[in-house]
C-alpha cells in the first residue's frame, strides 16, 4: 500500500496507528487536525494497558465534554492531560521524624531515596544532642546505644 500511495512504509505505518486511536480520544481534541502523529506513538502503549487506558478514555470523555460546554485545549494540552491521567499519583512526601523533646531541642531525621538526612539547630546543646542521637540510634538500629 505504501508504495502504491509512494510513501515511506513506516510514514504509513505510523497515519494508520493514529486513525486507530479510539473516537473518544478524537472526539477530545478540538479537531481532529490537532491530532498528531507523536500522540499516538505516546497513547498507544497506555491503550494497552486495560488499567491505564481506561484512565485515558475516561479524561478523554471528560475532555471532550469539557469541549462541548465550551472550553477547547490545544492538541498539546489535550496530550498532556491524556497523558496525565495515566500517571500513578505522586508519592507521599517523606515524613520526618523527630529525636529528641520537639524540633528545636532535638534531631530531625528526613528520609530521602536511599539516605536519611539529620537536622538539627546550630544553638543545641552538647547534652540535648547527646540525648537526640541516643534515640536515634535506639529507634534505628535497636539495643543498647552505650
């Protein structure tokens, strides 16, 4: 066919992967014009995926109803929102914890991918650290800190 309509295998191979994409995804762009090729070399692989292509159906049924009461995104803003509801939600954040009486007389201890990060205020005293690390090293590493 490619040869036939004197163009590359792989141009074709790529306009036909877009017009497969299903009409929900179509029907969330403003035109179908702002569909591009490179969008659907990125939503193809999360279609695959009974999970995440339903995640990507359902934004682009939200999208296209966006679309109809008025408020059109550019082929660009429509891909990133595919694209985003896909995503797994963000990690929480680390939560610190304290050694020691509270913030200000104590250790904070930050895990942070792979290490822990311990802070403490320049004006603690040599005894409130002692006392800090002390249940630091209790909590972390268990037994007798002496």
């Amino acid at each position: 066919m490619a040869a036939r309509l004197e163009v590359a295998e792989a141009w074709l191979s790529r306009q036909l992967a877009l017009a497969r994409l299903p009409e929900e995804l179509a029907a969330a762009y403003g035109s179908v014009r702002d569909m591009a090729e490179l969008h659907a070399r990125k939503l193809r692989p999360l279609l695959a995926v009974p999970e995440t292509g339903e995640k990507v159906l359902a934004a682009a049924r939200d999208l296209a109803a966006e679309r109809a009461g008025g408020h059109a995104r550019t082929g660009p803003q429509v891909l990133a929102a595919l694209l985003a509801a896909a995503r797994p939600p963000a990690a929480e954040p680390p939560v610190p914890k304290i050694y020691g009486a509270d913030a200000e007389t104590g250790i904070t201890a930050t895990p942070r991918g792979g290490t822990l990060r311990l802070e403490f205020a320049e004006t603690l005293s040599r005894k409130e650290f002692d006392a800090a690390i002390r249940d630091f090293v209790l909590d972390r590493f268990g037994g007798d800190a002496d």
